[in-house]
C-alpha cells in the first residue's frame, strides 16, 4: 500500500505496471513490529542506489559528451566509478568468482555512451547499429549472469527483458535531448529513474528468495520497505535534479526550462507521499515550505551568479539556511518526534551545503571535484530516506503492519480470500494483500502478487509487451494486459477475461490462474468470499 505507486497521478506511467519480477521470499518472516531497517530492506536500499545513479550518470555522461562540456569525461569517470562500486556487494552474495564475473559484464559495455553520442553525431546508421548490437550483446549475457546467479528466482528472460527496457529509456532521453525537445527528454528521465527502485525491488525479492536465511528471514518488500524506497526515490531525484538544474541555468541552456518542470513533478510527488501519511493539509504544509525558500532560492542563486551581484547571492544562499530551519521544524512537528527536528534540520543543512557544493565546483570548472561531491551528495539522500522512513514507521506502525506469508508447500492447504477485502486468511492465518480481490462482468479477479506469493511462484514483467510471465515449478503461464487470451507451457488459452492494472498490480481471473495451479475453489454467496483448497 505504501509504495511508488502512492505517486501515479503525478508521476509517469511506469508507476501504473507490476513490478518488473516479483520473485518475493514467500517464506520470510516479517519483524514484530514493523520497522524500515532490516537486511532485506538493506539490500534492496543498497541496489536503489547503485542502480538509480548508474541510470543518472549515465544520462548525465552522454549529455555532457554531446553539449561538449568541460566536464564530460570527469561524468564518464563518475560512471564507471559507480560500476566498480556495485562489484563489493555482488561479491557479498555470490563470491569474488561471481563478482568478477558480473564486473566483466556490467563494466564492459558503458562505453556504449560515449560510442552512441558520437554516432548521433555522426548521423552514422552504422555505428548507430553497432551500439544496438553491443546494448543486446550486454542484456543477453547480464540477464544469463543474474538468472544463473539467482537460481532461477530472477529468470534470465525476465533479466534480460528489464535491461533491454533501461537501455531503452537511457536512448530516449538522450535523443530527445539531442533532438532539442527537452520536456520529453525529462519526463522520460524521470520514468527512466523511476524504474531503476522497480528493477532493485525485482532483484532484492529474489536474492532473498534465494538466500532467506542470509538476510534473516526478513523481505524487502514489506509496506515500511517500500515506503523507504519511495523516500529514497524522491529525495535521490530531487538532488539530482536540483545539481543538473543550477549547471544548465548556469549555462543558459535551452533545457532549463524542461528540468524546472521535471523538479515541480518531483515536488508534486513528494507532496503526495506527505499526504497520504499526514492527509492533505499536511501535503499543503509541506509544499509550501519546500518550494518557497528552497525550490524557488536555487533559481536565484542561479540568476544572481549570472550577474555577479554578491550580495543577492548571500541573501538567496542564506534563504536555503533558513530552508533547513523550517523543514527540519516541520518534519520534527509532523513526526512527533520521532525524527527530532534538530537532526532533520542538520540533514537538511548537509544535503543543501552539497548541492551548493556541487555547483560552486561546476562554476570553478573543477570536474573530478564535481563528480566526488555528487557521488557523495547522491548517497547522501539515501540515508535521508532512511531516517525519515524509519521515523514514520515509528510513528505510525499501524500503517506498515505485515503478516508473514507461508511458502507454497504441502502443508499450505487452504487459502480464503474476500472481494473487497485486503486480509487474505492462509491455513486459518491472517495475511496482508497488497489489492483487494474484486468482481466485474460476474468474474471475480485476484492480484498476480498476492496469489503467486501464497502459491510460490515467480512473476516477470516485459514492459515492451505488456506482457506477465508466471513460473510454478514447471509450467510458465503468460498474460498479457487488456488480452482474453493466455498462454500456458507455450499453448494459447481462453482465460475467460481480459488482465488488467488495479493499483499498479496485475489483476487476473482468480479462477482460470488457482485452478491453473492445481488449487479447487469454492464460492460463498453469503459473505463473498473465495475457498481455495489444495487438490489431491
């Protein structure tokens, strides 16, 4: 319930489809009391980072080589610095023999940046080309790497699929770009990042799977694990955006104006993640304190640099101190506490000292120095994310309440489910659903990830095709959204009604996928509700 897609009405499309793979570990167990700081959350923490600023560097990298900017081969660093820094926490799961396998791959193909900037350039169909090949080349084999590393828990066709579709997104941005339509550039820039925490989300749901017993029966999809996600998510794209914002005004680039619309869209969608928590008066707050010495300061600080003036410089920097004050008081008030006002505003400080720090360098045309501060300034966001997570799960436990799923074993014997209710009961056990079941046109539908959850199967998603893959053991079943038809082991099949997205969940026919599955089901007229049982 409270994940990414809180923010669909103001974010991008990709925040309406499933998660990329939704290989979950069914059988953690989920803490007690509900708390954003376990070792499944960690990791899945970890691949948000590296993954999101692999996607903005090297956005950041092909742009930079494109507007042949001082700075473009320092970016280019950056990125394959951030590739180096993944290696340390493959190694941590699968060894220095997988670690070194996995750097051979993932490291060896960034210099698709810098090749397909120049044939842009070049106009070159070719080479053009020959980067395509090499982006393919690079899926195939990372996609191979992570299914054969996870066991099957990320299938590899599944891995492979995901990556063709961030290599995709990075492309677009930079033709737009370089096309002059930066509007569309941003937007695709903020999909494109966006679905870099849906790729750490698939990744971390099956290491875990794999692995239960390393990350201690937690999982990392839990309502307090997506909530720290979704706060890591905004919090890195507002840094990101503000740093590449004050460079391009700066520059009196053309594409000033679209990234200030990409920060009021990340504004709107932090505005609604503060509302859903503290309801609307408490978005409005919020908005209002972010935007007026904060948002609105960065611009003038931008413009007073352009004239030189020192002393409307000093009063739009000092306007970012006063910021920190005042945002620090309202998430200590909001909070109750439990996020102190006196370290939210220390946390806010820091962060707006390295986005000033940041752009002090560009000016100075320091690039290695640059790319040191961004790194850090990045990072630094993810543990904003965190405290203030971890402050609202506190505060608010009651929110982010998970009941432990059971593994899709012999002894799961019965499941019962409720249309319109989001407590499932397995073998008598309450159990959280992320979307209530429902009925239209006398069908009633089931989300893919409850079911499959309960039921042990893995779920892959290929964006390009609209396209659900689920895998149970043996058999593979494919939906695809808005289609009647399936495919099962390969033969197409009448599913009875079409799929479709609820609350950025696929919703299938209950009965076509549990009878599927091998499970019988039982109506109950009298209070709506749904019996599964196992069949023999």
């Amino acid at each position: 319930m409270y994940s990414r897609k809180w923010l669909a009405p103001v974010l991008s499309l990709s925040l309406l489809v499933p998660t990329i793979a939704e290989a979950s570990a069914a059988n953690a167990a989920a803490p007690a009391v509900p708390t954003a700081d376990t070792p499944a959350v960690e990791l899945r923490a970890t691949f948000d980072y590296l993954l999101s600023e692999h996607f903005a560097l090297a956005v950041d990298a092909m742009i930079k080589k494109y507007d042949h900017s001082f700075d473009a081969a320092a970016a280019q660093s950056a990125l394959e610095k951030n590739a180096k820094d993944m290696v340390p926490a493959i190694a941590s799961l699968y060894g220095e023999d997988g670690a070194k396998a996995f750097d051979a791959i993932f490291s060896s193909h960034l210099s698709y940046t810098k090749d397909y900037v120049t044939a842009v350039e070049m106009n070159s169909t070719a080479d053009k080309a020959a980067v395509a090949a090499e982006i393919e080349k690079f899926a195939i084999d990372l996609g191979n790497f992570l299914g054969t590393a996870t066991g099957g828990k990320l299938p590899a066709a599944a891995a492979q699929d995901v990556l063709r579709t961030h290599e995709q997104q990075v492309k677009e941005v930079f033709d737009d770009y370089a096309a002059g339509d930066y509007k569309d550039a941003m937007m695709k820039y903020r999909e494109g990042l966006s679905f870099m925490f849906d790729i750490s989300d698939a990744l971390s749901g099956a290491i875990v799977a794999q692995m239960p017993g390393k990350f201690m029966n937690t999982r990392p999809d839990t309502p307090a694990g997506d909530l720290r996600s979704a706060l890591d998510y905004l919090a890195a794209e507002h840094y990101a955006l503000a740093v590449l914002s004050m460079q391009k005004g700066f520059d009196k680039s053309p594409a000033y104006p679209a990234i200030l619309m990409a920060e009021g869209g990340n504004t709107d969608g932090f505005t609604a993640a503060v509302a859903s928590i503290y309801g609307k008066a408490g978005g409005e707050a919020f908005k209002q304190v972010w935007l007026g010495d904060h948002i609105n300061a960065q611009d003038e600080i931008v413009q007073a640099t352009l004239k030189g003036d020192a002393a409307p410089i000093a009063a739009a920097r000092a306007k970012l101190g006063k910021f920190a004050v005042d945002f620090g008081t309202f998430l200590g008030a909001a909070t109750e506490g439990y996020l102190p006002a006196s370290a939210a505003t220390a946390a806010v400080a820091e962060h707006e000292l390295l986005v000033l720090e940041a752009f002090d360098l560009y000016n100075a045309k320091d690039a290695s120095g640059l790319y040191a501060s961004y790194d850090k300034g990045y990072s630094f966001m993810f543990g904003v994310g965190k405290a203030l997570g971890g402050a609202i799960v506190a505060q608010k436990p009651a929110m982010f309440q998970t009941m432990p799923t059971k593994p899709a074993t012999p002894s799961v014997k019965s499941i019962w489910l409720q249309i319109n209710n989001r407590t499932a009961k397995v073998d008598g056990q309450p159990a959280a659903m992320d979307v209530a079941p429902s009925t239209m046109k006398g069908t009633t539908y089931v989300s893919l990830r409850t079911l499959t959850t309960a039921l042990g199967a893995n779920i892959a998603w290929t964006p390009a095709k609209g396209e659900v893959t689920v895998t149970a053991g043996s058999d593979r079943i494919v939906f695809w959204i808005g289609n009647e038809i399936a495919q099962v082991n390969g033969k197409n099949v009448h599913a009875g009604a079409k799929s479709f997205i609820k609350e950025g969940r696929t919703q299938v026919p209950l009965r076509f996928i549990a009878e599927l599955l091998g499970w019988d089901l039982n109506w109950n007229a009298a209070d709506w509700s749904i019996s599964l049982t196992k069949s023999m």
